[in-house]
C-alpha cells in the first residue's frame, strides 16, 4: 500500500461520483444517495472526499474497472481513465508514437482527420470537466464559512485549508489542459450557479490569466515542499506547473507575449526546493517508483490490486509490448496487447538507440525500425521505458497480471532544469548561459548512467534546437512531445516531417488550424455559448 490517502482512494470512495458528463450542466450537485449535506460533516469525512478529488485522475469509476457505466458517459470505461486519453492526444499526433488499432479514434489521431465527433477527444474533453466539477464541489464545501457550521476549527480546520488549496491546484491544472489542447473551453468554479446552467465560453488568454492568478493565490496555503503526502500536491507542484504555463506563454497569448523570465523564476524556486534527480533514470518508470524517488514532484498514483483501471501505466505498459515479447519479462505475466510502438524519428533522437551509450534508450530488440504497415505492431521499435517490474526485478500484486503500480509523473524535476534552460536561450532575464548549460548537462550525465560525473554526456553549448532534442530523449513517452512540438513550430505545416504524419509514409504537411483540438460537437449542441475552434 502506497499511503494511506492511497488505502482510500482504492477502497472506493462514492461520495462525489456522479456528475454530467457534458458542460451544459457542470456543476450538478451528486446524484447517489450521498449527497454533500451529508458527505462532509467531520475532518475525516473531508479527507475521504479529498480522496475522490485525487482518485478522478487514477479511476474510472466507482464500480470497478470492468463495469458497465463510469464517471463519464460517451466513452467506454477501459479508457476513459485520464492519463490513456492524454497520452493518447500527446504521442500519438507526434513524432513519438503510432498505434497498430484500429479503435474508435485511435487513426484519427497520427492521421491528423480528428473531428469535433472523436470520441476519444470527447472523453478527455469531459474527463477534465467532471475533474474540474468534483474540485469545484470540495472548493465550496470547504470555505471558513462552512468548516465553522460544521464545528470544525483548530488543526482540523488548518488541513481542511491545505486540501482546499490542493482542489484548487487540481482545478487549475485541469484547466490548463483544457487551455492546452482546446483553447477556448467553458468555464465554471465554485461560485457558478448550482442546476441547470449554460456556461459561458473563456477565450484561451483569460483562462491564461484565470490559471495564474489561481496558483499565485494558492502558493501560500500548500503544504511546504516535500512535507505532503506522496502522490499529493505540495507548494513545488505550483511553481511547476507556472513554469510550464510561462514557458507555453506565447503559444497561449500570443507571440511576442512571452513570459521566460517567470519560467526562469519559478523553475528555479523548483529547482531549489530540496527535489533531486533520481540517479537512475529507468526507476522513475518502474513498479515501485513510489520508493526512493526524488524526483518526482507530483504523480498519479496507480496499484494493481487498489486502483484497477484499463488506463494509466497499465494502459502504456500493456499497451507497449506484445505476448510474443514475454509479458513476464515487463511485470505483466498475463498481459500485452501489442499497440503502440515507436516511428523511427523517436530511437534516431538517440543515435546509438541500443542504450549503450544514452541509458534512456529503451527499446525492444525484435522488430524493426520502420514502420511499414501501421497495423503491424513489429514494424517499428517496441518501447521498454515502462515497466512494472521493481528496482529489484520483482513483480508487484495484481488481481489479474495485468494491472499496473507504476505511478505518472505530472511533474518531475528534470523537466525544470530544462525549462529553465530554454527560458534563459529564448531571452529569459535572472539565469544565465552559465547556469543554464549546467543545468542541460545533469540531464546528460544521468542520462548517460552516471549521474553527477562531469564529462560524460556532457557539451560545451546548447542552442534551443538541443532543448527540444532532449526533451524528447528524456519524456519520450510521459505525455508531453505534442506541447513541445507547437511551442517550437514543428507540429503543424511541413518544415518538420515524420512517418506517417498526416496519415502518409513519408509523412506530409498539415494544417496549422490542428494546432487546437475541436471543441466536441456533443458540447456544442447542448451549450449554444460555445464557439468552434476555427476550421473544423
């Protein structure tokens, strides 16, 4: 058992499950039996229900992984889980990732013909919002106000304010997904009506601003650095996610409105917060990442017996290797379902991509390079990143031997070093070159299998080209390639190429209105305030 937030979190908490699934009523109070008169009447009972605020990220729904119906509607269960449609969204339109199915969806998304009616899209556009929903429920049940006609004072009521600040980092988070990936979402908070309501649209630069102004004004009211619990938010996990909204700014705002200096800012507040890079790279992917683990600032945790979802690591593990390849070999006896492989833009970012010299590259050593028949999963490397064996080759409990406990990083602390180093080459005032190359060569040097030994890995300059070569090198994999892409300009258009972009082998040139994702046509139909994205 990972703690014992996790322990809740597992045993299913019901409380806050069941909302729309659609903007044109988002902040509908529960409708099973517990209702929020009734869910929080002690401190315990908030932080059962500040379980199912974390929960909504690693479960699908309160019945099980197999059942019929989940937290959203539209979308079948097994993925509907938060991090296989983000995932989804983030590699497979890139340079990283193709998948050999052929579900629902799933083509649409390297092909770049994703509609407003992929449901897979649909699902993640409504997962977001029932996240932001259940935040918006524990915000407004947990002011002063409301802790005080409950009898609830003193520590009791000092923690209820943590986790209140945690909602609202949660709720901002989620928000910049939705500002990330679709531009111009609805908006509601804890202060919009209760019952039917049509919430109004928020252009992308207001919701920039909205996003900033939430995580500045909860800064103060979380937990100190790396005093929370595992797997819960503390003062960093803000100061991370202002960096990535400061280094993303001009993609947001538009160019010109750069904002490198605050990226530079709080990445060093990151930075300096007592987190450390892990001294061993492939851990960080592993079935007990949760132990001795430095680095990551914020994840999302997942165990193969507690939270049992066809999502999450099980999802990218199961997904990355195939029965041929000794499922046992990776943690999962019973599984391997053989979808999602690399094109060869991703093992040639290493050169050497057999991992004998850059230790992060991970990848199978049957199959081949090219990918030739997008639905044959041996054409083009398998990736081994993932796995869910532990750091000492042990497989963790799982109810079927398929189930993962590799727990998503959100948040990790090379992704600041690398911020910080981009921010300072895109213009950035209060680092330096200096710093900034130091910071690139940790990277390198872990990378490389020998963390913090000088010389191995490590290069004299860097121009903002090898800031995107890197980060590739280094989240290949964890859901970041398709924001990297935009913020450089390569994602779209045809100066950069890659197998199969744009649904041809030699990969073709796309249309930069693909930049943004649809708004889903359901959720135009229901709420009239909402307006397309534009071209679709």
């Amino acid at each position: 058992m990972k703690n014992k937030l996790f322990q809740i979190i597992g045993t299913g908490v019901v409380i806050i499950s069941t909302f729309a699934s659609c903007s044109k009523d988002l902040n509908r109070t529960p409708t099973n039996a517990t209702t929020s008169s009734g869910a929080y009447q002690t401190a315990a009972d908030y932080k059962n229900v500040l379980a199912k605020v974390y929960g909504a990220f690693a479960l699908t729904g309160n019945g099980g992984p197999s059942a019929t119906t989940g937290d959203i509607v539209g979308i079948d269960q097994g993925t509907s889980d938060f991090i296989r449609l983000y995932w989804n969204v983030q590699e497979l339109t890139t340079d990283d990732a193709i998948c050999a199915w052929n579900d629902p969806g799933v083509p649409d998304l390297h092909n770049f013909n994703f509609t407003s009616s992929n449901v897979l899209l649909l699902g993640l556009y409504n997962r977001s919002i029932y996240q932001i929903t259940v935040c918006n429920d524990f915000i407004k049940q947990s002011t002063d106000a409301a802790l005080s006609s409950r009898g609830i004072s003193g520590k009791d009521a000092a923690d209820i304010r943590h986790y209140r600040a945690e909602a609202r980092f949660l709720r901002a988070y989620q928000y910049w997904v939705l500002m990330d990936l679709f531009g111009n979402p609805p908006f509601v908070d804890d202060n919009s009506p209760i019952g039917a309501f049509l919430p109004p649209q928020i252009k992308r630069a207001d919701l920039f601003n909205y996003v900033e102004t939430e995580l500045k004004g909860i800064d103060s009211l979380m937990v100190a650095p790396k005093q929370n619990e595992y797997g819960r938010a503390d003062e960093v996990a803000v100061w991370a996610l202002l960096s990535r909204l400061y280094l993303n700014a001009e993609v947001y705002l538009g160019t010109g409105k750069g904002r490198y200096t605050d990226a530079i800012t709080y990445a060093s507040k990151a930075i300096n917060s007592g987190y450390a890079l892990d001294t061993t790279y492939k851990n960080l992917f592993r079935g007990d990442n949760n132990l001795n683990n430095p680095e990551v600032i914020l994840s999302i945790n997942y165990d193969g017996v507690y939270s049992q979802n066809y999502g999450g690591t099980t999802f990218i593990i199961n997904g990355s290797i195939s029965g041929a390849m000794n499922p046992a070999a990776f943690g999962v006896p019973n599984g391997g379902w053989g979808g999602n492989r690399s094109v060869s833009t991703l093992p040639n970012a290493f050169g050497d991509y057999s991992g004998n010299s850059d230790k992060r590259a991970m990848f199978y050593a049957g199959g081949k390079l090219s990918v030739d028949d997008v639905g044959t999963f041996t054409d083009g490397l398998a990736v081994t990143k993932w796995n869910n064996l532990t750091s000492t080759g042990a497989t963790p409990p799982s109810s079927n031997g398929t189930f993962c406990s590799a727990d998503f990083p959100l948040f990790r602390l090379a992704e600041m070093y690398l911020t910080y180093a981009e921010a300072v080459l895109r213009g950035g005032t209060g680092g330096s070159n200096a710093t900034a190359l130091q910071y690139f060569n940790k990277i390198r040097e872990r990378g490389y299998g020998h963390a913090n030994v000088a010389g191995t890995g490590d290069v004299t300059s860097i121009a903002l080209s090898d800031i995107l070569n890197e980060r590739q090198r280094e989240f290949y994999w964890e859901a970041a390639r398709r924001t990297d892409l935009i913020r450089y300009g390569l994602f779209t258009g045809g100066t950069y190429l890659w197998p199969w972009k744009g649904g041809v082998k030699a990969g073709t040139s796309v249309d930069a209105h693909y930049n943004l994702f649809p708004i889903p046509a359901s959720d135009l139909i229901a709420n009239p305030n909402l307006i397309q994205n534009p071209n679709y």
